[in-house]
C-alpha cells in the first residue's frame, strides 16, 4: 500500500484513507442524467405545448432520450463497491420512515423512477412514430402500439401529449435529482450547503446538453436544425451565467467569513471562472449562429464541456474538502475510471446508433397531420 | 497561497459554525429506543495511550488504514495537550441512516446504529453524510463499516473492546434508560459536551471536558 502525503490541516482518518468517495465516473453519471434529462424535458414541453418548430426532432428527442436513459444508471453502479448486491435497491428500498429506518433515502426513490422513465419515454416516442412505423409495415406494426389506421393517429397523438406531462415531471425530476441530493440529504460536506441554486443550474444545464446532442443527431440523420435550439442555448447559458454570479455575490458577501470558503476558492475558483468563461463564449457563438446555423453544433459543444466542469466541480471537486472544512486532497482518473467512463459514453452512442436504425428518425406523417413544415 | 493552521481554523470556524458546545443532560436528551446505549467520555482522564484503538482493531478485525475508533491529539490555547477519543455516535437522529438506498443501515431497538453487509450496496452515501467521519468504506469486504458499540459483545454481557482496554477509565458505556446505570448518573451529574450539535444528529458519546479546539 502507497501512502499519499498528508494534506494541509485537519481531517478524520478515514477521510485520509479514501478522501474522494464518490469516484470521477460521477461526473459521467451526471452528464448523463443532464443529457436524459434535458431531452425529456424538450420532448415534454414540445408535446404540451404542441411547438412546432421542434416536432420534427421529436423522434431524435425519443430515440437519445431512451438511449440515454437505459445506460444511465451503469455510471453510479460502476460506482457502487458492491455492484453484485445492486439488486437490493429494488427489493429492499429504504422508502418508508420507521424507527429502525428513520428518513427516507432519495436514491432509493430514483431507483425506482429510473425504469418508470425508460417506460414513459418509450410510450411517449412510440406513440409518436406509431403512424411511420404502421406505414413500415412487418414486423414494425407490432411497435405501433395496436394503430390500425392513420386516421387513428391523432388519438394516439393525443395520448403521446398527456403521457408528456408525466415525461416533463421526470424530466425535472432527474435533473433535479443529484444537486438536490447534495443540497439536502448529504449536507454533511460543507461546500454543499452553499449552493441552494445548484438545481436550477442544472435543469438549465440538462437543456444546453440535451441541444448539443441532440442538433449532433440532427446533422447526422440530415435533419436541418432551427433557430429556436440556438435560443434555447443562448438563454440557458445567459441564465447559468447569472446564477453564477448571484452565487458568487452571496458568497462573497454573506459567507467570505466561513474559513471553508478559503477552500472552495483554491478548489473550485479556477474551475468555475472556466465554466464561466465558456458558457460567455456559448452565448456569443450562439449568437453568431442566429446568423449562421452551421456554427450552433460548435456553440452548443463548448456549451456541453462548460456542463461537464460545472459537473464536475460539484460531484467531485466539493469533495477535495474534507467534512473538517479544510484538508485538500487530490484527485486523479487512473486508467479503469478512465476505460469506466469511456464504456458509458460508447454504450450511449452505440444505443442511440441502434436505435435509430430500427426506429424512423423522423415522422413524415406527423409532419401531415399536424400541419408542420416539410423537412 | 494564503494558509490557515489548524489553531486558526478552529478559531474562526468555531465562531461561525460551531457556535458552542452544547450541555446536555438526561432530561434535555428526549431519547426514546430501548436500552438506548451510550458512552461517556471524560476527555481529561485520556493520556492518549491508544489501547482502545488497538483493542477494537483486534477485536472487530479493522483492517490497516481505516478506524472505527480513532483518537485525536489537540493544543489548547494556553499549550496544553489533549487527547480526544472519537468514533461513531450513534445518533438518536442519525443522518447517515436517512439516505441509505437499502435500508442496510438502520437503528437497532437499542438505539445502535448498525449495518447490515448483505445489504450495503457500498454507494458511500452515508459515509457522505455522517458529519463526524465515523464511517469508512472496508477495502476487505466492500461494504461501509463503522463503530457497533461492540453489540456482539454488550449482548452478551461484556463492554465493549475499546471500554475494557482503556487503563484509565475514560470510557465508560451503559444504557441510558437503566436506572441506577453509571453512565446516566455520569452524563445527568456532569456537564457534558456533545460534538457538532447543530446537525442536530444528538450523539450518544458524552464528553466531559471536551475542549472546543476539538470539536470539528
């Protein structure tokens, strides 16, 4: 066993012998939750609201959607010391307060949300596309949920928009999901009690991910991309920036006399001036892409890294600190985080490959019936 | 870079987040489990001679580099040092059982706060959520571990490891709801100190004499 240097000041021993306990993967994990996350939240909305100039990226919204969903929880069971008693999260969920198991554990309640998400998004997705894949004939009429007819569609249609609610309430509720899990049930790490609007930075967060992503698959299945995804960036990335700001003025203002903050500033400080400084360089690219659409992918990328590293500060550089608010210690992806991290990622894209092979990517017959503009 | 030491640290974050160390006493606990065990520690009686941490290691098969019971070396201001023993409370509101996703922490009907290895997934949320550092995650069997209070033991009519091995009485265990039991007359006669007390967890360790440079 190698021992590491003993950082500076004061902390418990066994914080010594595994500082960081919730690994880089996290990070992924999070990212992921942001991209899934963000497209429910998309495809919910446009639903509801029945928006037109995104209908026609409804079956993309759909398709990443349950991509990202299914390979979402591999992140935290990558995790997980015990991943061979994983199962235990579903039959013995820590869901009811009792004496012997006070509280209720917000894990267990997201374990269960997981499945129920893949299912809404499925339904919602194969509702939309019922029509095509009744138009594709064979074995894609057993996906077409029972339509008989495209007379039928927009009933199913109608279904879709009320199964969108739930999406939508899923939707927030995962990309409110882990700030909200450090914010109130592990409040114990210093630096998470200073955030309290860390949820909404990232459910604006989830929309800058869910964009990059999804006007990605729109290039690669030639589906034009509209201005309004350029707005949806441009508002989540100004908004973000602003509740940085209102962030740093309360910490400078109200918390500067907390010696935890000396901390968080040689932990965080750097890595969130950079955040910062690429979600401006979003917004001005994003504006550039008013102009020229072909820029927005670029935009929306370096508006993704900006997502990661507002992560990344949060799931692992928070716990650099430890719970004595002070020691620092290190952290490092060694090579089967590295591989961990890269599988996750590889496993999404190759879903989402998959399933845009089987599922159409765009609806022509929704387009038909709902009036919208031809591709 | 600037650089605080810890004296300075202790100075400034006990002004602002540790507030003071609260007193307590048998009627201002509000318990309410069973035996609701206990431990009081007499900070001024501990020459920090390790034997309880020894003595638990054995005892429990701890494996190196992690602590169930662990004991920390403080400068008073005026130079003094002290030894301050610490380890699992187990709380009477404890906030490492609340977002255990298994339910494989829990509290016994005695008020223990143990850990069931067939359901501890090793997620590391309570090892997040306990404020003291009492919880580590076991290199050998993958599953957090912690302080039980020796229950294998107390259930069968000894103390627990760390208790027996101390020379100088400094620990001293027992149930709080017993009448007449040495460590309720201790913690209801003395004036004692719990740590962190804003979480609002209300440990089961009582200190006596616990200085507040140590209760971080």
């Amino acid at each position: 066993m190698s021992w590491p240097a003993y950082p500076e000041g004061y902390m418990y021993p066994n914080e010594f012998f595994e500082p960081i306990v919730w690994k880089p993967i996290m990070t992924a994990y999070t990212t992921m939750i942001a991209i899934a996350s963000g497209l429910a939240i998309l495809m919910g909305l446009t639903l509801i609201l029945n928006y037109k100039p995104l209908l026609r990226y409804l079956p993309l919204m759909g398709i990443l959607g349950i991509a990202s969903t299914l390979v979402l929880l591999l992140g935290p069971l990558a995790d997980l010391r015990r991943p061979d008693q994983a199962f235990q999260i579903f039959i013995s969920p820590h869901i009811m307060p009792s004496n012997t198991y006070p509280g209720i554990s917000y894990i267990a309640i997201v374990a269960y949300m997981w499945p129920i998400t893949i299912i809404v998004f499925t339904l919602v997705t194969l509702l939309v596309i019922s029509a095509d894949l009744l138009a594709k004939g064979g074995y894609y009429r057993i996906l077409a949920l029972g339509l008989k007819s495209e007379a039928e569609y927009p009933s199913y249609y109608r279904i879709a928009r009320i199964l969108a609610v739930i999406l939508l309430i899923l939707g927030l509720a995962w990309a409110f999901y882990y700030p909200g899990l450090l914010f109130i049930a592990e409040s114990k790490l210093m630096l998470y009690n200073i955030t309290p609007l860390l949820p909404l930075t990232y459910t604006l967060g989830a929309l800058v991910a869910s964009i990059f992503i999804l006007s990605i698959a729109s290039i690669l299945t030639r589906i034009h991309l509209d201005n309004i995804m350029v707005k949806i960036i441009i508002v989540s990335a100004l908004s973000i920036i602003f509740i940085k700001l209102i962030e740093l003025l309360r910490v400078s203002f109200i918390l500067s006399n907390i010696p935890v903050i000396d901390s968080l500033t040689r932990v965080m400080g750097g890595i969130i001036i950079l955040t910062v400084i690429l979600l401006i360089l979003t917004v001005i690219l994003g504006l550039y892409s008013l102009r020229d659409i072909r820029i927005l992918p670029l935009a929306s990328f370096i508006g993704f890294v900006a997502v990661i590293l507002d992560r990344w500060v949060y799931s692992i550089s928070v716990q650099q600190v430890s719970k004595t608010g002070i020691a620092i210690f290190s952290v490092h992806i060694d090579f089967v985080e590295a591989l961990l991290i890269s599988s996750l990622i590889l496993l999404f894209l190759g879903l989402a490959v998959i399933l845009s092979v089987i599922l159409p990517t765009r609806s022509v017959i929704l387009e038909k019936v709902l009036g919208g503009e031809k591709l | 870079m600037h650089k605080i030491s810890r004296r300075d640290f202790a100075k400034l974050a006990l002004g602002v987040a540790i507030t003071s160390i609260s007193s307590s006493s048998i009627a201002s606990i509000g318990f309410s489990r069973g035996k609701r065990f206990a431990m009081y520690i007499d900070v001024s009686k501990c020459y920090g001679c390790y034997a309880c941490m020894v003595a638990c290691a054995a005892e429990n098969n701890v494996p190196v580099g992690v602590f169930r019971t662990w004991i920390e070396r403080h400068v008073r201001s005026d130079g003094t040092i002290i030894f301050v023993p610490k380890q699992c409370n187990h709380c009477d509101n404890p906030p490492c059982v609340k977002p255990c996703p298994t339910g494989a922490t829990y509290v016994n009907d005695d008020g223990l706060v143990l850990v069931d290895d067939n359901k501890c997934i090793g997620c590391g949320a309570c090892v997040t959520a306990c404020p003291y550092g009492a919880r580590y995650m076991n290199p050998v069997k993958g599953v957090v571990d912690k302080c039980t209070f020796c229950d294998h033991r107390i259930y069968n009519g000894l103390l627990p490891a760390c208790v027996e091995a101390c020379p100088t009485g400094a620990r001293v265990f027992g149930s709080l709801t017993t009448e007449g039991s040495e460590v309720r007359r201790l913690v209801d006669r003395n004036p004692v100190q719990v740590l962190k007390p804003e979480y609002g967890a209300k440990p089961m360790i009582f200190y006596r004499d616990l200085p507040e440079v140590a209760n971080l």
